[in-house]
C-alpha cells in the first residue's frame, strides 16, 4: 500500500549518514568547477544571482528591500522577492557562509548546493516511505542525485520550487501515514514556500493530478486516512487553526502581486507579449505552447553523445534505463499503477500538441493562464516520479526467485540479453565514453552475482552507488568542459561603495562622460526614435522613455540623479511630445515636464539652463541612501523643483520635513518634487508603513514556524529513538 | 489459457503496451515528434558561422571545434528536417564540411545526395567537380563542372536568398549578400577556366576553344584570359587567322602576359607576317622577364558556400 507504514528495511554495514555525505562531496567533485564559481552561470541563473544579492545585501543592512535601484533606473523588487522565496530561511545560508569569510559568489553557489543536496535527502525519505527499502530508496536519490536536474541550478531556478514540493510531499504521506504535529506542521510550511516562491501553479496542478490518481487507486484508503486527520486535526484544534492561519498569511504577497500586476504599471514584455487577459502576468497561448515537455525530450535525444553534454538537457545514469527494460517482468502493483496513471495524467495535461486538455484547461481554468514553463513539470515531477517507478521495478525484481534451476537459468539470460541489447545500442548511438559501458558491464555483474546469491543485500547502497555515480562523473567532466569559463569576476553593479545616489560615477567620470556626451548630442538631428523594447520586466512609464528617445540622449539622462529645474511643463501623457522632451534634456534646458497640471510653473529666466548635481554640495547633501529610500539635505536659494532619476512608480513617497508632498512623474518616468528654498530635508520613500510591516511580519513568521519544525523535528526523532 | 492471460496482463510490459496502443490510437504523437525535432533544431544552431563563411572565403582556417560543431549541427538537420529543399542545402553543407575536415569521399557523397535532390543548383556541381578535379579524376571533374555552368547565376542569388540554411549561415556570420554577383562571376571564371585547362591538357583544342568562346560571350572576360585561350586554341588547331583574332582581342585588354605575345607572334608567323611576328615574339621574352602574366593556378582554387 502507499501509505501503509511497515517498512522492510535492508539494514547496511555502511552508514548511511556516512554515505550520504559522501555523495553529497563526489556531487561536490563532480561540479566543482560550478560551485567554486570557475565556470559562469548561465542564463536565468543569472538573474537570480542578482535578485538573491539585492535581498541578501538588504537583509544585512537590516532593510527589507521593495526597490530595486540596479534594474535598470529602479523597479519594484516584489517580483524578483517571489520569484526567489524571499520567505524561505535557508537564504540566511548564504549570510552566514558570506559572514565566515567566504566570498559572496561561493557562498550563494554553495548554498545551491546545499539546499539542493536537502531536496535530494527529502526525496530519498519520500521513496522510503513509498517503496518501504532504505537500500532502494537510496539508489533512487542516487539516480536523482546525479541526475541532470543539479545541473539546472547552475541555469535556472527550478531547484527552488522542487526542493520545498518534494518535502511537501514527504510531509504529506509522513503523515498520512503517522500523523502527527511535525509532519502536518512541515506540510504547511512547505505550502507557505511553494505559495511564495516564483509561481505555486506549478505545485497546484502537480498536486491535483496526485489527488486524482490517488482518488482512482486508493479510494478505499482515503477514507481510513481522512479518519486518521480528523481524529488528528480534534486532538489538535489549536494547533491546526493557528498552521492554517499561517497558511493564508503566507498567500498575501502573492495576491498583492498579482493586484499589482493587475494595475498595470509594471509590463513584463515577453510573457505578456501574446496574452489576451489585461493582468501583465498572464502568458498567452503561444508564448506557452512554444516549448514544452516534448521538445526537451526531443533536444536530449539529439545528445546521444554525450560528449557534448551541456545544459538543460534531460540526463540520467544508465543505470536507469537497464532497470527500466530488465522490470518489464515484474508484477504491475498499485503502486506503480499509481506512479503510472499520476505520470499519465500530467503528461496529457501538459503536453498541449498530444490531447486537447491543455487548451480545455487555459481556457476555462484562470490559472492555466499564469504559468507558461511547462517543461519543468520534466524536471519537477515526471523525472521523480519516473525514478519512484524504476525504484519499484527494481524492488520487485530483486525479489523475484526463480524457483526451478531452469527458471534461474532463463532470467539470468534474460539479464545477459537485455545488458547485451542495450550495450549494442548504446554503441550503435554513436555513445562514446567510457563509463556508458562500464555502467552496462557492472550492471549485468551485480545482477548476475546477486541472483546467483553471491550478494549480501547489506552491500547494495555502496554497489548502486559505484553503479550509478561512475557515468554522471564523466558526463558532468564534458558538461565543465562545454562550458564557458568564467573570464572575469562577475561583479555585482554595486559592489563597489556608493558614492552618490545609486551607481553614479566619480566626479572626473561624470565629467568625461559629460564631455563625451556633449559631442555625440551636438549636431544631434533628431531627438527621438521608436525602437522594441527587449527587456523582460520594466516599468511602463521607463519603458515607454526608453523606447521613444535617442539612444544617447537616454544614456546621459540616466547618468545625472539629481537634477534642480526653476520651471516645470505640463506634458499630458497622450500628448507626449519626445522630439521636444529629447531636445531639452540634450541641452540641458531650465524646465522639466510633469503629467499632471502644474500647482506651479517656477520662477526665473527660461532659457537659463537646468542644474546637474554632480557631487555633493551646500545645496544638496546625502544624509542616507538606501534599496527603499534616500534622504537628501537641502539648502536651496529658492524654490525649485527637484527632480531624482530613479523610475516612477506610484508605490514612491516623497516628504519634506516630515510632511508628504506631492510627487509628480516628471521628464515621463521620473520623480520630481517642488523643494522649498532654505534648508529641508527631502526624504523619498518606497512603500508604505504596512508595506513594512508586511514583509518583516511575514520574515518572522516564517522563521519561527521553521525554527518550531525543527523542534518538533527533534522531538519526533528523539522518541523515535528511546522507542 | 486464462491463467496464462492472467499471468501476462499483471506483467509491467503489457501495461506498455496497452499505453502504446493509446497513443498510437487516439494521440497525435508523431505530428508532436515532429514538431518538437524542428523546435530543438534552432537550439542546436552553432552561435555563429563567422568560421566557416571566412573559411570559404579564404580568409580564416577552420577550427577544429567550430568544424566538429557545424558537422553536428548539419547531421542533425538531415536527421530531423522533413523538407526536401531544406535537405538538399544541408547535404550541400555537409559535403563542404567533410571536404574542409579532409575526408574528400564522404564530401562527394553528400554533393552527390545534394545533387539528387536539387540537380540546378550551381555550387554542388561546382564544389563536387573541385573535389574531383583535385583528386585527379577529371573526366568526373569536367562533366560536374559542366553542368555548374550551365545554371543560371541570377537563379543562384534567389535560391541562397530563400534557402533556410543558406540564410541562416548568412545572418549567423553576419554576411552580406552586396557583393554576391562579384563573387559568382569569379567562380564562373574559375569554373570555364578549369574546364579549359583539362580539356587543353587532354589535347581537346575544339573543346577547349568552345569553352572559351562561351566564357567571352557571357561576359567574363575581363582581362583577356579567355581570348588568350581560345587564341591558344586555335593556334593548335592550326587555324591561325581566328588564333590572331583572338589573341588580338586578348592583347587589347592586357598587355602583361608573355604568352599571349608569344602565340601571337606565331600564328603571325605561320600566316607569313614573319616581321611582325619576330616583334612580338621579342617583346615576348621582355614581359617572360619582368612579368608574370596569367596566373591562375588550378590547385589554388578552393571549395566555396557561397
């Protein structure tokens, strides 16, 4: 039964702890040109380089960061913050790494690992639970373990939704079959990550369709285990409510994103770009459908040597495929059954081109419209559960006696020919390294010495772990070579000191480039073009100054911060006038346009120029400066209208002396306040009081339901250990 | 029976084939392989082919790698790509491939295989009569190159222009197609100039003379070369009047080439204007002497995309 309790378990003279740790360095070995940062990430990774940075950098600094300053001339950090699990207390893994004295990049890489190697631990428990052999269920975190699914770590971020979903799903049959408070409580907290990293659509549909199949083939047992929370969840009342209220704290920040992306202002060009639905996160059918699961089978069949393996292609040890063919003997069990029909079901969802379910489902089911990866559902689930199934076979399989000596002698020559068949093919596939045969070779020996009763099922771990680790050495040696090296140290954009508002340059830089500027902008023809924006997210005020102004003229705007204008214009959004906007920033003309009608229109001769602040001055001074916030001191002769080249975004508060003013959008995507003349202190803020109070509510209370599991945790493992 | 039925259907193999039978019944796996095969192709695609466009040029060797990757890249279209005429173009591909990585057999196969299925097109008859050429094996060479010249360069232009492949390498290498129609006239040229060459050294002056008649009427005489060999010709035909037209009309152009002085002076010579000859024959030996005339040289003709 699935979640039948008793397990069978072959107990080994080598510790597992031991072995554990073991594989975690052979992992370690096996990508240490990855980990210890010799080789670059790659594509999304990067990115997530940069949005774990910004976050740890603040959380350091004891700031909560909600703007991202770097992307850019500013955005809200709110989607990066989901995107990574801002939540998630295991990000202090790279705080405390940084803090020893390791340096930011291996720290961040190695806390990958670890959290990888977690996922790995909590799917090797899920497969003890499932196939009731600890020899087995380590062979199937072998498989997973070495299989490419790490590799993605070092170009995607599928790893953090597939670390807390594999637990969740731990927790979830822990305590279906023993419940108790740990397990309920780990459940819940799993759910509270997946439902605040990147999207939880993923994990819901996954989930679904194991409820289905579990509806289908254990109907019967549902019941039994309904009874079993219930007389949990009466026991523990309290306990119960105050985990679900946790639960539904915790999909806040989701709904306040999905309302802000709803409102616009944010614009996420390419997944948005063939939505027909108004919220920016929506993904349209053809940006959905133009890669999938199918395809990334496709691409890894086109690796059949596996001498030119690189990333984000779909590998897993040999070994695999040999229990797969050799378990085609073995008894059909609801458990496979189960493993089959839950594949099947996610398969046909999503797969778009192989049944119409998909197009049933994204039209009439709305979150079918947020989501758009569907080849992580490959890496996510149907590669585990894959590996669950091959753990089945093989379990099967190596309890299957042959009873008469003719019996023996048949299935061993069916072990022969099935290793000899594969070994012909692996050859006819142009598959020309080593280890490819040598895995077939140690294969046939293990299971030909095993059924001659020539093994002791206590020395199978350390035998499947010389099968299955000696091809993914090999391979992951061709996945280093492939890869481009690192030939620079990637520098975070500000890891080097402030020195004026966010990432100006020095004085004498500021004034090269000025120079340089005023040559290339001299003679300028034209001061607007209409180019594609190519960004992934941006602000669509940014995006829009973006793409309608000279190039150049773009790039000296964003290189002043602060700029001093006497007079201001009103420039209506559906009036926009770029050719006039270009010409005054290009010469540097007295006046700045806002979107809104004008309290004022300033003081002064017109034609006098505007003021750049190049350095600080008299006239303004920094007296802080932060991801959420700056504070500016000023003494101004008189009035003006200060203008601060960050994005505009209504979530941005300016107060000078204490009291809120009014903050204009100015110069298009920009933030301009009236600053009195005298000394005042002008304080832009970003987010509001409950903002704040959100985001490090939630941190605390994430970090003390975590902190509670492992209490329970250790409690639950001390009993077991005294019992 | 029934057990044995009952044995077999509790056996995992069975589950599949009861699973292959649902997809092969009521999905549309193939059509999805399909598609998914094509898809995988554009991540397949080598970053650039600046390696193998300035190795056609002759400006660049070819680096082991970059070979090893557009081979690869090659096979995989051949083995994914359903379209004829996309298929054709990467056979062509793959034939220089193999010729560049020194393995003239397998590069004959793939322009033969080019050939089958787009038998008009100019640069496989061109690069396959090369590699023959080169080879030795000139009757082959001669009816290959035969053939490139009987395409039509303007078609040439349009077919790279709308080939998949072909545009695909361009973009990739950053190639600009403005100077394409020059660098067909001189592929042209090398093409009627190796044919005249072979046919002078098997002795067929006719041919020979023809070749180069056609080369002057289809405007790819420049520098008096093809005046020079049909001059040539004429004059071991022993039909002397049309060797001094020609050789004539190849001096007007160029006046460097000692050889063309020298043929000329005797045909002027067997036609009796022997004082004229002995001027030209004199001013032969001058240009041997400084100059180095024509210098085509067969062997420095290379293989070329485009």
């Amino acid at each position: 039964m699935l979640f039948a309790q008793n397990s069978k378990d072959s107990s080994s003279p080598f510790s597992l702890p031991v072995l554990f740790f073991i594989t975690f360095l052979l992992w370690i070995f096996a990508f240490k040109d990855f980990v210890f940062d010799k080789i670059t990430l790659s594509s999304d990774a990067l990115a997530y380089y940069e949005h774990f940075k910004v976050f740890t950098d603040g959380l350091r600094r004891g700031v909560f960061p909600m703007w991202d300053p770097t992307w850019i001339t500013g955005i809200p950090e709110e989607f990066f913050l989901r995107r990574m699990g801002s939540f998630n207390p295991f990000i202090w893994i790279i705080i405390i790494f940084n803090k020893i004295g390791i340096p930011y990049n291996i720290a961040y890489l190695l806390f990958l690992s670890c959290y990888y190697f977690f996922g790995m631990v909590g799917f090797y428990l899920l497969a003890k639970r499932i196939i009731k052999d600890s020899a087995i269920a380590f062979l199937a975190y072998l498989l997973l373990m070495f299989s490419s699914l790490g590799t993605r770590m070092f170009d995607s971020y599928i790893l953090l939704t597939f670390v807390p979903m594999v637990w969740f799903f731990f927790f979830c049959v822990a305590f279906c079959q023993n419940p108790q408070r740990f397990y309920f409580l780990g459940l819940i907290f799993s759910l509270m990550i997946l439902f605040t990293t990147y999207i939880p659509f993923y994990f819901i549909t996954i989930f679904l369709t194991f409820l289905i199949s579990l509806v289908i083939l254990y109907f019967a047992q549902l019941k039994e285990i309904a009874a079993k929370a219930l007389f949990f969840i009466k026991g523990n009342k309290g306990f119960v409510i105050l985990c679900c209220l946790f639960f539904f704290i915790s999909l806040w920040p989701g709904c306040l994103f999905y309302k802000e992306a709803q409102k616009g202002e944010m614009v996420f060009f390419e997944r948005h770009s063939t939505s027909s639905v108004s919220n920016q996160v929506s993904v349209g059918i053809e940006t959905v459908t133009s890669w999938g699961i199918e395809e990334d089978i496709a691409y890894a069949s086109a690796f059949t040597d596996l001498k030119r393996f690189k990333f984000a292609i779909l590998y897993i040890s040999f070994f695999a495929y040999l229990i797969f063919l050799l378990g085609i003997i073995t008894d059909v069990n609801r458990k496979i059954l189960f493993l089959f029909v839950w594949a099947g079901l996610l398969i046909l969802i999503t797969t778009p081109r192989l049944s119409g379910i998909y197009d049933y489902l994204y039209q009439h089911v709305f979150y079918f419209k947020y989501f758009r990866n569907l080849h992580f559902f490959l890496w996510l689930v149907l590669l585990p559960i894959f590996i669950l199934f091959l753990s089945g076979q093989l379990k099967n399989l190596l309890s299957f006696q042959p009873k008469t000596k003719t019996g023996r002698i048949g299935f061993l020559t069916f072990i022969t020919l099935v290793h000899a068949g594969f070994l012909y093919f692996i050859y006819s596939q142009g598959s020309n390294i080593a280890s490819s045969y040598a895995v077939v070779i140690l294969s046939w020996l293990f299971l030909t010495l095993y059924f001659l009763g020539r093994i002791k099922t206590c020395y199978l771990p350390i035998i499947f772990l010389v099968i299955v680790i000696i091809q993914p050495l090999e391979v992951y040696h061709y996945l280093s070579r492939n890869s481009i090296p690192k030939v620079k140290s990637f520098k975070h954009v500000y890891e080097s000191d402030y020195l004026f508002p966010r990432m100006i340059q020095t004085e004498n830089k500021l004034i090269e480039m000025k120079q340089s500027f005023a040559q290339e902008i001299k003679g300028l023809s034209h001061y607007a073009e209409n180019k594609t924006s190519n960004s992934y997210i941006g602000l669509k005020w940014m995006n829009l100054f973006k793409n309608n102004l000279n190039l150049k003229i773009f790039d000296e705007y964003s290189a002043y911060k602060i700029v001093l204008y006497d007079h201001v214009e009103w420039m209506k959004d559906d009036q926009v006038d770029f050719e006039r906007l270009g010409k005054a920033i290009a010469n540097s003309e007295n006046v700045a346009f806002i979107s809104e009608s004008p309290q004022k229109e300033g003081v002064g001769a017109l034609g006098s120029s505007a003021q750049i602040i190049t350095a600080e001055s008299k006239e303004v001074k920094i007296l802080k400066y932060d991801f959420n916030d700056v504070i500016l001191k000023t003494n101004l002769n008189k009035e003006k209208f200060l203008v601060y080249n960050d994005s505009y975004h209504s979530g941005w508060h300016v107060f000078i002396d204490g009291k809120e003013a009014p903050l204009f959008r100015t110069n298009v995507a920009f933030k301009g306040v009236w600053v009195p003349a005298g000394e005042h202190q002008v304080w832009f803020r970003f987010g509001t009081a409950l903002d704040y109070f959100r985001n490090y509510f939630l941190l605390m209370m994430f970090y003390a339901v975590f902190i509670y599991l492992l209490f329970l945790g250790k409690n639950l493992y001390s009993q077991k250990v005294i019992n | 029976m029934i057990k044995f039925f009952s044995f077999i259907t509790r056996k995992v193999f069975f589950l599949y084939i009861v699973i292959f039978f649902i997809a092969y019944r009521f999905l549309d796996y193939q059509s999805v392989f399909e598609i998914s095969r094509l898809k995988t192709l554009n991540r397949l695609v080598p970053p650039s082919f600046s390696g193998l466009v300035q190795y056609s040029q002759g400006t660049e060797q070819l680096k082991k790698e970059d070979l090893e990757s557009y081979l690869y890249y090659f096979n995989k279209v051949i083995e994914y790509v359903p379209y004829e005429s996309d298929l054709a173009d990467a056979y062509g591909m793959l034939g220089f491939c193999y010729y560049a990585k020194g393995e003239p057999h397998k590069a004959i196969d793939f322009y033969k295989k080019a050939i089958g299925l787009n038998p008009h097109f100019f640069w496989f008859h061109y690069n396959l009569g090369l590699i023959y050429y080169k080879q030795g094996r000139y009757k082959e060479a001669m009816d290959s190159l035969d053939h490139a010249i009987s395409s039509n360069p303007g078609v040439i232009v349009e077919v790279l222009k709308t080939s998949r492949i072909y545009r695909q390498v361009m973009e990739l290498s950053k190639y600009s197609t403005q100077n394409m129609d020059i660098g067909l006239k001189t592929v042209y040229r090398n093409a009627y100039l190796l044919l005249i060459t072979m046919h002078d050294a098997r002795k067929d002056y006719p041919k020979m003379f023809d070749y180069a008649g056609v080369a002057i009427e289809v405007k790819l005489d420049d520098d008096g070369l093809f005046y020079f060999y049909q001059g040539l010709a004429a004059y071991r035909l022993k039909s002397y009047n049309n060797a001094i037209f020609a050789l004539q009309e190849s001096l007007r152009r160029n006046q460097n080439n000692a050889d063309t002085f020298y043929y000329f002076g005797l045909s002027l010579d067997a036609v009796g204007k022997k004082d004229y000859a002995q001027a030209f024959l004199k001013q032969a030996e001058v240009r041997r002497r400084v100059t180095q005339g024509y210098s085509f040289d067969p062997q420095k003709v290379n293989l070329k995309i485009f």
